[in-house]
C-alpha cells in the first residue's frame, strides 16, 4: 500500500498586519489537510506567548530554522526586511510566498533572482489579484474588447494619521539608513499598478522602456500618498496610473480602485478588489485562485506561478523610478481639507477624484491638467563643489521648492570626503528645510523661511507673506563663486539684495571646509529690520540665519568648546558649535561625520540647535531682539562650515577649528 506524503510544512514569518490574513488562509488549509503550519516567527507575537492554538511562536526566521526545515516560508513582513529574509528561506531549501512589494531595491530583486536560479527553489509574490481569473478571459476575442491600446489603473483610497502609526517604517523611504519605499504607489494601491500592467503586457524588467513619476504628499511623511507613475514598454501598451489615500472614503465595495482596459472595439473596467469586470452594460464576477493554492500546486505536479519573481520586474522598475526620485513635492495645506480628528483624522486633497480620473483618462501628469495643488519643478545644480578630485556638494536654486516653503538656493547634499550624506532638503516635518542656506522667518514682515508665520499671541499663523530669494547668474572659480540675490516679497517688491562668496578647501585627508561671506543691503535708503520668532516672545526659538537641516542621525552629540546637549548649546553666544553623529541619509552613503559652523565674526550671533525635535544646526541673527540692517552699510555676516569623517572629540575639533584659522 503507498504511503500518503504528508503535508508541506509552513513557517509564517509575520504573524500581524497582513500576515493575520495569511494566518486565517493557513488555518483553513491546515484543516483540509493541505498543509500544516509549523512554526510563526514574529518578535511581537513571540514577547507575549509561545504558541498560537497550538502552533510555536518564535522571534525569528532563524529560530524558526532551527525547529523545522520548511516545505514554504510565507514572508510578510515590512519591506525592508524582505530581501534578507527571501535569502535565508531559499538557501534553507524552501519555496517563498513573498508579500508585495517583493523588495525595496531593483539590485535586492536581482540578486534574489541569482539566489533563485542557484537553490531552484520557487518564490511567488503576493499580488493576490494577479490570481484573478479575469486576467485571461481579457485575452478571449469573444469578451469583444479587441485588441488592447491603453491601459489606467485608478486608486481613490483614504487612510487617517493611524495608518502612519502603524510602524516605525511607515511613510518612510529609508529608515537607519536603509531602503523602505512605503508610499501610495509601493504599498496600499501597488496592486493596481500591478494588475494595470499585467494586463498591458508589460511584466518582466526588460519589457519596460520607461518610467516617469510625479510624487506628491499631504501627509507629513518622507513617501509619496498622492502619485502619478507613467510607463511604456519596448513592446506591449502604455500604462498610466493615478493613486491617492487622499481622498474621501469610498463607500463602494472596490473602494475607488480600479484597472480601466481601452481596446480597438470597446473599453472595460476591472475592479480587482472585487474581480469584478464591466463592459458596457455587462458586468462580469469571476472568480480567484489563492496565491498559496498555487504555490502548492506547482510543487504537486508544476502548475506554472501565477506571480514567480520575474515576472514581477516591471513593478520593481516602477518602485525602483519611486525609490531613486527626488523628495515627494509637499502639498499645499490651502488645498487640503483635513475631517475628524486624532488619530481618525484624515486628509482630502482639492479636487482629487476628477484630477485622478483625468490624468487616468487622458494619460496626463497633474501638472500636465494645470491642477492647482500640482508643481512639477525640479531644481537646477548651479555649482558642483570639489575638493581633493570628490564631490562634496552641490548648490542648487531651488526651483523645486513651492511657494509655501520660501524657494531659495541652498547647498545639497552635503557630503564627507568619505560620501557619508550630512544634509537633508524638504523633510517631512518642515518642507521648507533645505539643506545648508541663509534665510530669515521675517524681513519688513515677508516670511523668507517658508511654513507659517509665528506671531505673538497667535503663534504660527499662515499669513500668505512668504516671499523668495532668487539669484543671478554664478560668478565662478577653481574652487569658489559669487553671486547676487535678490529677496523678493510676495507682491515681488525687492526687500533686500544679498551678495554671496563662497570658497572651499581641504583640511585634511578626512575634512574639508566652507567658507561662506554673506552681506545684506537693503534696496534703498531705507533700513531692513530681521525678526524671528524668539524676537517675538518665543523663547528658545530664535531661529533665522544660516541654518543647517541634518538628515536622520543616530546617537547625535552637539557641543562646543564649552558646553555639550541641546538645552545648554541653545542660544549660546560662541565662536563655534559642532555636530558629531551617525548619519542614516541614504543607503550606501551613511555612516559617522562630524559637522561644524564656524563664526568669523568678532562677536558671534547666538546658535540655535534642534535635537530632540529634529536634527538642525545654525546662526540666529535675530535671537530674541529684532536685528536693523542699515541702508547703505547693510549687514555682514561670515562662516566656516566644516565636514569630517569620524567622531573627533572636542579638544580634536577645536584644533582643527584653531589649525584652520591660522
């Protein structure tokens, strides 16, 4: 008599989030005898109990290992750790059923498709509604759509301030300086792009020609909630998706997302949450294979993967073009209406459903329609800083920056001899922090640092006085320029003209320096008073001068010579404070620096530091008085910004401070 194989075992490596929907899968299965679940790894679950109705729960994946040899590892996880996680499944002999996205990189994918090839094991990607049965019945001649022209997938989803709680990694693009991607595009509405190019035929990386994004976010997140991703392929027909989790709930059971099929003879829409598909009058339900039914039956008898690996490199060139683009562009708040409050609160975005249904329908970006809200700019690099053969920065002219923000050219990124990443530009708790620059909250009442405006009594206020710098054309050296701005008010008045040298060096093999002469001068005869909000009564935020927005750090040190912490450095009158931290900017480029501003001026303005809220450095040339730039005289100030790698101690970065002024 033959012995019956028994089930395949399954470790599930996230017990939460989505992976309490593959828990209920698994328990179904599990009681038809399919397959047996033999472990779940997840730290959370782990630090409560120690088995889930009767299943043993561990922290790890590799605790797990050391209990069983799986059959299937199912990965639901956060993105960051799909990659890692992928790799020990398959070289510990398993099959992967992957939740989407796959991973946070295009070089994370190709080496899982190296480690693929050399195990043979199979991996499947969560898109669940690649499984639906109305993918091929798209192709049949008799569904009367023809040949298919274009594709648009449509997303009109909310999610409240909740959604971005969930977890440390939500809304972020890089966290401890590793790649997340967690945005509308990659996440909540990924199977829409999915399943929009799927049907066009677009499917593997090689079939993709092109990828174009415009990135937007009301939310204050690192990652886009309001996008518009346009692809075209070598062969195959043009894509367009327009997303959004800004905009009313829907109360609809595909809940506003939706994949619309233009063909010679006719137009379809697929709602893939529903599997539902319209032509016409008609409306045809079908129905769905589980992903993990699947997965079991190619193993059985080699049924081909409805989602293997490979065939999902199109939507990883898609996150790829989100993951290497510039910071989202900032909504506006004027056209972002914000209903309930707390953590339900949740935005809705100005005209977001006919701006989302116009862009689907005519194939165009939002700043293509002319949508009020949309501001497509990108910045230009008016000069590249070299020192010692490196680049280390680059000065831009802010063109990318909105209105609301105060544009104005800033230095961008800043980095160490060693390529440590040391400056951040349009975070998402202040989009109007931008790099290292020179700007003030208010000059003859124009707010020239972007946001609100702090007002006594009132606090900060959005006035519609922000105005901007702008600034002639580069006057260049070996290793230095020059240039004339112009500040201008928000009715374009000129309010100050600036004139700016900037001079830079190397120090030693792991620092080098910046030098920075800047003067004011009012336009007339008239004198230019400076404010601030510390000027104002807001004690310990005298903030306007030059300023310096550090990106992510971790176990940051501020100091002087004399004095150490942000409560003590604040405010402080000294000829210098620094900045010694690992730095977690981007991948690749992380790692410990220590920053410096140096003031050359006989009696140095007061630092103004943030750590605790956030990481930013600068001069206060407004503390708690207002300054008066004189006309004619106008008003001088003079730096020294200096970069290093490594963690040199305060005796260390006065001597170098001391060595370079000699």
């Amino acid at each position: 008599m033959s012995q019956i194989p028994a089930p395949p075992s399954i470790v599930l490596v996230g017990g939460r989030g989505f992976g309490a929907h593959h828990l209920v899968r698994l328990r179904e299965r599990e009681a038809a005898g399919t397959l047996r679940l033999a472990v779940i790894a997840d730290p959370a679950i782990a630090a409560e109990q120690d088995a889930v109705d009767g299943t043993p729960v561990v922290a790890t994946l590799d605790a797990a290992l050391e209990l069983v040899r799986p059959d299937i590892v199912i990965i639901a996880t956060p993105i960051g750790t799909h990659a890692a996680l992928c790799e020990t499944a398959l070289r510990a002999g398993a099959d992967i059923l992957l939740e989407k996205p796959p991973v946070a990189t295009f070089a994370d994918m190709e080496r899982l498709l190296a480690i693929q090839r050399e195990t043979g094991r199979a991996i499947q990607v969560g898109f669940q509604s690649l499984g639906s049965h109305a993918l091929p019945a798209l192709a049949d001649p008799a569904l009367g759509l023809g040949s298919i022209t274009r594709v648009s997938a449509t997303g009109l989803w909310s999610r409240p301030l909740a959604y971005w709680k969930r977890s440390r990694w939500a809304g972020k693009r890089v966290l401890d300086g590793k790649p997340v991607v967690d945005g509308v595009a990659t996440n909540p509405l990924a199977h829409a792009i999915a399943t929009a190019l799927n049907i066009a035929g677009l499917r593997t990386a090689d079939d993709v020609a092109s990828v174009e994004t415009e990135l937007y976010r009301a939310n204050d997140i690192d990652s886009d909630d309001t996008s518009l991703v346009r692809i075209s392929g070598h062969s195959g027909t043009p894509v367009t998706c327009a997303l959004t989790i800004c905009a009313s709930p829907s109360t609809g059971e595909d809940r506003g997302a939706s994949v619309t099929i233009e063909g010679t003879e006719g137009v379809a829409t697929f709602s893939y949450t529903t599997d539902v598909l319209t032509l016409g009058d008609k409306q045809l339900t079908f129905g769905r294979t589980e992903l993990i039914d699947n997965l079991l039956a190619h193993r059985n008898d080699g049924t081909p993967l409805l989602v293997p690996l490979e065939q999902t490199g199109a939507f990883m060139r898609v996150l790829e073009a989100i993951r290497t683009s510039p910071e989202p562009t900032k909504i506006p708040p004027e056209f972002v209406t914000w209903h309930d409050t707390g953590d339900d609160a949740y935005p809705v975005v100005m005209g977001i459903e006919a701006a989302v249904r116009e862009a689907a329908r005519t194939g165009s970006t939002f700043s293509e329609l002319g949508v009020p809200w949309a501001y497509a700019a990108r910045d230009s690099i008016l000069s590249t800083i070299s020192v010692a053969g490196t680049d280390v920065a680059e000065y831009r002219d802010g063109a990318a920056t909105i209105p609301f923000s105060s544009p104005r050219p800033y230095l961008h990124e800043i980095r160490t001899r060693g390529g440590i990443v040391v400056s951040a530009q349009h975070p998402a708790d202040h989009d109007w922090h931008l790099g290292l620059g020179f700007a003030v909250q208010d000059a003859n009442s124009v707010n020239f640092w972007g946001g609100r405006t702090y007002m006594p009594d009132r606090g900060y206020v959005d006035r519609r006085d922000r105005g901007r710098i702008i600034g002639d054309a580069l006057r260049e050296s070996e290793s230095g320029f020059e240039q004339e701005l112009t500040w201008l008010s928000h009715d374009q008045s000129v309010v100050l003209r600036q004139q700016l040298a900037a001079s830079w060096r190397a120090l030693d093999g792991r620092a080098w320096a910046l030098d920075l002469d800047i003067t004011l001068l009012p336009p007339g005869d008239r004198d230019v008073t400076l404010g601030s909000p510390g000027s104002k009564g807001r004690t310990g935020a005298g903030y306007g001068g030059l300023f310096w927005r550090l990106p992510a750090c971790r176990d940051a040190r501020v100091f002087t010579a004399d004095a150490e912490g942000e409560d003590a450095v604040n405010g402080i009158h000294a000829p210098w404070v620094a900045w010694t931290a690992e730095f977690l900017a981007q991948p690749e480029h992380t790692g410990t620096a220590t920053i410096a501003l140096v003031s050359r001026d006989a009696e140095p303005d007061p630092w103004f530091v943030r750590l605790a809220d956030y990481p930013g450095i600068g001069s206060a040339v407004a503390w708690d008085t207002p300054t008066v730039v004189p006309a004619g005289a106008g008003l001088r100030r003079r730096y020294t910004a200096l970069v290093a790698d490594g963690a040199p101690s305060t005796p260390e970065v006065g001597r170098m401070i001391e060595g370079d002024a000699s």
